[in-house]
C-alpha cells in the first residue's frame, strides 16, 4: 500500500518509521518520490487480516494523512537477481 503523511518533517518521518518496524504484517518499507510517501509491501493471511491492519494499525499510526491499498491480481514476470 501506498502511505501519505500529514506532515512532512524530520520527526514526524521518523516517528512514522518507528511505528512501521514495529509492525510484522510490514515486510518492506520504502521512501518513495510522487504524491506518496511511503510504500509498504504488507502480507496477511486473508483480506479480513489486512483489513484488519489497515484499520486498526496503519490507520491509526500518528501522522498518516491518506492510504492507497493495490493488490497483486497475477504474476506477469517476476525475475530474482543474485549479485
């Protein structure tokens, strides 16, 4: 899911940080550039758990502005790099 927040400072940011490493659903977390801020990779067992996530955990995080939750419908392509 895509993460705006509603203030855009240093500690703000960095509270928004602590509360995603404290979150297992979140596997991945990035800063990303646009009309987002973040983008979260979140794994759940069923639609009612992210659900529940989204409602009851990233919702309810201090400073988050606006949520946008896509979903994988298939797999296209996924390729795996080894450095």
């Amino acid at each position: 899911c895509y993460v705006s927040l509603k203030e855009h400072n240093k500690s703000a940011g960095t509270k928004f940080i602590k509360n995603i490493l404290a979150m297992p659903e979140v596997i991945e977390c990035y800063s990303i550039s646009g009309e987002f801020d973040f983008m979260l990779k979140v794994v759940g067992a069923n639609m009612e758990s992210y659900y529940d996530f989204h409602v009851n955990k990233l919702s309810q995080a201090e400073n988050v502005g606006h949520i946008q939750s896509v979903f994988v419908m298939g797999t296209i392509k996924e390729t795996i790099v080894s450095v």
